[in-house]
C-alpha cells in the first residue's frame, strides 16, 4: 500500500479553498452537482456491504482524480480500542473489497471489513472540522465522542 497518503488536516484544509486543475472549487458547483445527482445510486447496506452517503459521494467525487479512492482500515487504538483511518489510496490488493456508489469507490481490506460491515461512509463539515466517518456500524459496541475511536460487540 505504498500509494496510500494519509488525509492530514492540513492537506483537507487545502483541498476545501484550492481551485483544481479541473476548473472547479471543491464547493458544489450546478454541473458538478446535477452530474453527481444523476449518477447517484443508494444500495442498501446489507451484510458485508458498506454505504456511503451523498455527501460521502459528492465529496470524494470532489477530491479524488483519475484511478484515485478513499480506503478505510480499522487499527488498534483510540480511547475505545479501535479506531477509523482514511487515506487515499490508488493500489487494490487481493484482500481489498471495493464499495462502489455514483462513481465514488471506497476500499476496505478483508480484516478491516469483519469491524465495519453494514456501516455507513458520512462526509460531515462542522466549525472545526470536516472528515469522513463511520456511521451507523452494527459492529460497534459504543464509539467515542471524537467519531473516530469505537468498541465491538462482543
């Protein structure tokens, strides 16, 4: 996974005022929108299938170029004991199960998946932060009030 680069603060703080070579700011313009909007399926979240929200879409159709995607991997971790981590990435490997939704991919290695099956990718924006994060995971127990650290059921 030497392709994988990790979504730093820094970096998405970039990504939200920076025009791209696209011609387009990352804030939703009306082609980009109705192009998305047209494109958008919503399957459901059924065992061992992940789903990802319209904004999850919009905004990684936003950010990602060429064969680019948002993988997630589930570490040890965290004040719960495991903890979400997102990078784009461009490699699959043979373990990697890929999640597609209105022409945005995300990938999630076969070991990760056991901790996020049935879940669901959110793109939130708040005053301090904008990330994606998991939601809704049947996996998890309990989760931190940072969303990115959770329990599993046991």
């Amino acid at each position: 996974m030497a392709a994988s680069r990790p979504l730093s603060l820094a970096a998405a703080a970039l990504r939200a005022v920076i025009p791209w070579r696209r011609g387009r700011l990352l804030a939703s313009t009306p082609g980009l929108l109705s192009r998305w909007e047209a494109t958008s399926s919503v399957p459901e979240a059924g065992e061992g299938h992940i789903r990802l929200t319209d904004s999850c879409v919009q905004r990684l159709l936003e950010i990602t170029e060429g064969s680019e995607f948002l993988r997630l991997q589930v570490e040890g971790g965290g004040c719960s004991g495991f903890q979400y981590k997102f990078s784009l990435d461009t490699v699959i490997n043979p373990d990697d199960r890929v999640f597609e939704q209105g022409g945005a991919r995300v990938v999630v290695d076969r070991d990760s998946l056991a901790f996020v099956k049935g879940a669901q990718v959110d793109f939130c924006q708040e005053l301090i932060r904008s990330s994606f994060q998991v939601l809704n995971n049947p996996q998890a127990q309990q989760g931190c009030s940072c969303g990115s650290s959770f329990s599993i059921k046991i």
